[in-house]
C-alpha cells in the first residue's frame, strides 16, 4: 500500500471552484443579480480531489487531506496587525461557505487553531517520513521542505531543507506585496538572491541587510516570522501553541 499523502490546499480549492461556478444572470425587469449551484459546486470539487488522486495513484480517501485556514484568528495578525489588511471588506464568491463545509464533512481536513491553510500543510508535511505532496498554487510553498505540486502548471517540485531556508531568507528580504508587509526596505527578488548567494542562507546575511536599511533586529524579525511558514519544529502539538521561530545562525 502506498504512503503517499496528498495534503490540499482547500481555501485555494473553495476559492477557484467557487467562481468557476457562479454566474451573472440578468433578468427581464433589468436586474442583474449573481447565482450559484451547490450540487455544482460539490462536483467539480470532488472531480478536482479525485483527479489528483488518481494522478497520484491514492487510492486510500484517508491519505487526502484537505487544509483550511483559522477563519477566525491568525497569529501574524498579532504580531504585525497590518498583515492581509489591504483584503479587508473583499467579500468571498457565493457558495463559499456551504462548499467549505461540504469538504470538511466529505474529506479528512486540517484546521490549526490562529493559522493559515499554509500553515497546516507545512506541519502536515514536515511531521512524517511518508510521502507528503503539497498540492497548491502559493509559492509560499517553496519555503517548506516537501513535494509541491502545483495546481495550475501541475509541476511536481522537490524542495529540499536548503533550497526552502533559501525561499523563507528571500521572502523574509523581499517581503510580500498580496499580504501586507514590506520585508526589507529597497531590495527586490534579484538583489535578495544576490546577497543570500554571496554571503550566504542565514540569519545574519538578513539581519545585516536590514541594518544597513536602518531598520533593527526586532523589525527584521518581524518580517522573519510573518514570512514564516510553520513547519513541524514550530508547533507544539502537545499544547497545541504556535512556537514562533527564532535564527539560530
């Protein structure tokens, strides 16, 4: 029996099937109204889910695991509150919770309480020797040692420790426009990889990076862990606690 375990990005999921559905009707009195159908949307994303199993050739429903984000609290929201401010009021295609919930009761799935679905994924993936594929679009993915599967090149990455403290260093440097924080004042994706190259994937090429921004470790690590993307070490499953991350060179 195979080991392989598909871990799913199910916002992204919901997400795109979710408008892939819904539609614009225009009535005869001149109004326009948007409508979806749920049986609908309960197709296409079990034909999405199996799929990918069959692609894969996981035959076990246990082995798929759709992961969700904490709709209610988000840990990066605590210690930087402009983190995803720049969504609020961006309202969710119709559909969206019932198609959430039909998941959730369809398919095993992952909810850590104060994170994102990334988050989930990461720990999922990071905590077991058995084949742990991450299927996503988020290149936030690259910061996790796994197998990345991307949804719409249907590309299969593997990432190893190295390449993904590379990716979370970059990030870090960079930082992330769609979500809110700036990273390292004046450098970009080129100038990130330049400095992590020539003088090497740790903490300290990052930190000096900042100083030289004028900016102090504090903030620095700040934009560290609001690019971090949790993996097994940096979750308590005893207490159930995110345990967030601090350098170690």
């Amino acid at each position: 029996m195979s080991n392989t375990k598909l871990l799913i990005d199910a916002d992204i999921l919901t997400y795109r099937t979710c408008w892939a559905v819904q539609n614009e009707v225009e009535w005869d009195d001149g109004i326009v109204t948007n409508a979806t159908n749920t049986k609908e949307l309960e197709s296409q994303a079990v034909s999405a889910v199996e799929y990918w199993k069959d692609k894969f050739k996981v035959t076990d429903k246990e082995h798929v695991i759709l992961c969700f984000s904490d709709r209610k609290n988000n840990f990066r929201r605590k210690i930087f509150p402009e983190y995803k401010a720049n969504r609020k009021g961006s309202r969710k295609p119709l559909g969206y919770n019932h198609l959430e919930k039909y998941l959730k009761l369809t398919y095993n799935s992952n909810v850590l309480d104060n994170c994102e679905a990334d988050d989930a994924l990461g720990v999922l993936a990071t905590s077991t020797d058995d084949r742990n594929i991450i299927l996503s679009i988020d290149k936030d993915m690259m910061t996790i040692p796994c197998e990345y599967f991307n949804m719409d090149s249907e590309e299969l990455m593997i990432i190893d420790e190295e390449l993904a403290d590379f990716y979370f260093y970059q990030q870090t440097l960079t930082g992330d426009a769609v979500d809110n924080y700036k990273g390292c004042p004046g450098i970009g994706k080129k100038r990130a990889t330049d400095l992590l190259k020539a003088e090497g994937v740790k903490w300290n090429t990052v930190k000096k990076a900042f100083a030289k921004a004028g900016m102090d470790e504090f903030e620095a690590l700040t934009q560290a862990r609001v690019a971090r993307i949790l993996r097994v070490q940096d979750y308590d499953f005893r207490k159930e606690e995110i345990k967030l991350w601090t350098p170690n060179n």
